[in-house]
C-alpha cells in the first residue's frame, strides 16, 4: 500500500477522522521501506545523513512525496541516508517544529525539511522549497 492510498480510503471517513485515520496506519505503509516514523527519542547519527520530513496527513501532496521517496530508496538510493518523518499535527506549536528542525524558523506551509550530514544540520526549508529539494535531491540520486 501507498501512502496516497491511505488518503484515498479515508475519504470515506468524516473529515475529523481522516487525518487520525492516516496518522494511525502510516507506520504500517513504511514497514518495507526504508522510511521510518520519527520518535522523540531518535536523535541525528553522529555519522551519515539524515533527512527528517514533516508532513501533514491530510495533504495529498506530502503523501505523494513520501510515496515518491519510497519509491527512490527502494531503488537503492541512499543507502548511507536515514530517512524519518514525522506528522506536523503532533508538534503542539512552532517550538515543536523547531524541537524536531533546528533553526526552522516559523513555518506556514508543509513538508517541513530538515537534513544532517555527521550529526549537524545542513539544510533546513518548509513549504515549496522543501518540496523542490527533496524532488531534486531523490530525482539526482535514484
């Protein structure tokens, strides 16, 4: 199953159920991938890369590009690269985006980008830039 899947099937669900819907069955999606589900208590590898993304459930296209980077990895991209996404709804305000993105600043549209190299941050966007990077960087390396 896709991610995008999942949005398709919960729009038989009332919208406040949908978002709930999703969240709960993404882990599920990425069980074979090389996707993981953010946790507070991961932390950045002192070594390699890291991509975390943060996405909204009820947005089509956050879904379609978690699918798109699934489907990159699946081709042995980044192997090196350990990807983590988290849902936007569970950080409580700004403060919990910048907990999980350092240095974000405020954010106004998803996915939320963040990516480390050795354990320090790199690269940091939200919104349309966030979108085109990670396109780019998953189109470069596949």
């Amino acid at each position: 199953m896709k991610a995008t899947e999942l949005f398709e099937a919960a729009k038989r669900l009332p919208p406040g159920e949908q978002s709930t819907y999703i969240t709960k069955r993404l882990p599920d999606v990425f069980s074979d991938s090389e996707i993981t589900i953010w946790s507070a208590e991961t932390s950045a590898p002192r070594s390699g890369r890291r991509t975390l993304i943060g996405i909204a459930p009820y947005s089509l296209e956050d879904l379609q590009l978690l699918d798109a980077v699934a489907e990159s990895l699946s081709k042995g991209h980044a192997k090196q690269e350990r990807v983590e996404v988290f849902n936007i709804l569970s950080c409580a305000d700004q403060n919990g985006i910048d907990q999980r993105v350092p240095g974000i600043g405020k954010v106004y549209q998803t996915p939320v980008v963040g990516m480390w190299n050795d354990g320090q941050i790199v690269y940091k966007a939200s919104g349309a830039e966030a979108r085109r990077s990670i396109i780019e960087h998953y189109k470069q390396n596949s």
